[in-house]
C-alpha cells in the first residue's frame, strides 16, 4: 500500500506556543517540528501496510513523506503521481501564483521548493 498526500492552496495560519519551543531548533517553529515527527510516524504505519491520507500545505514536507501527490487548487486536481513529476516550478506557480525553483534536497533528493 502507499502513502497518499495532497495539498490544498489555502494555507494553515498557527500561531505557535512560545513555551512549546524544542531545545536547539534554530528557526524552525514548533509547528514544523511536530509535523515532521507525526509525518515519520505516518511513514513507520504506512510501512506496515496501511494507506495513509493526508492533507498538507506545506510543500516541501509533501515531497519528501508521500510516494504520490494530488495537487490541488479551488477544488480540482491539478497534478497528480509521484512527487518529482507533481513537484515541478511550473505546476506550484501554476497553483500558488510566485515564482520559485524546484531543486533536489541535499537530504533525500526529493523535489524542494525554494522561492525567488
């Protein structure tokens, strides 16, 4: 079974706990944190068979957890496969209007997205 991910064009607004800071994070806030732990964890349940289905607005997370992507924009499928035929500058600037360059993570070689 596979893991499924898609992401819609209206983005989360959180405003993050101050006192929920992880030690050594850097810039990174608490929020991003947190779903990269629950994303890892859908990775460990997805690898024992189950399907995953999740909703993400943050692209680059998508790119790197799920195995295929569904984008999205006011309700219809955009793009649909694996993350490196879904993930490209011309598809997110399609759905999210800014320029941006798709370049492999150093870290897994999955599509990241970097604005201009």
């Amino acid at each position: 079974m596979k893991t499924w991910f898609s992401w819609l064009t209206s983005p989360i607004r959180t405003t993050p706990d101050p006192s929920r800071r992880a030690p050594s994070c850097g810039s990174s806030s608490p929020v991003t944190i947190e779903a990269s732990v629950l994303l890892k964890l859908f990775r460990e349940v997805n690898e024992q068979g189950r399907t995953i289905v999740a909703v993400l607005h943050d692209l680059n997370q998508a790119a790197r957890f799920a195995d295929r992507i569904v984008m999205m924009r006011d309700g219809e499928v955009v793009a649909s496969g694996p993350p490196a035929e879904v993930v490209t500058a011309e598809s997110v600037e399609r759905v999210f209007g800014p320029a941006c360059t798709v370049i492999p993570d150093p870290h897994t070689g999955t599509p990241m997205v970097v604005p201009r």
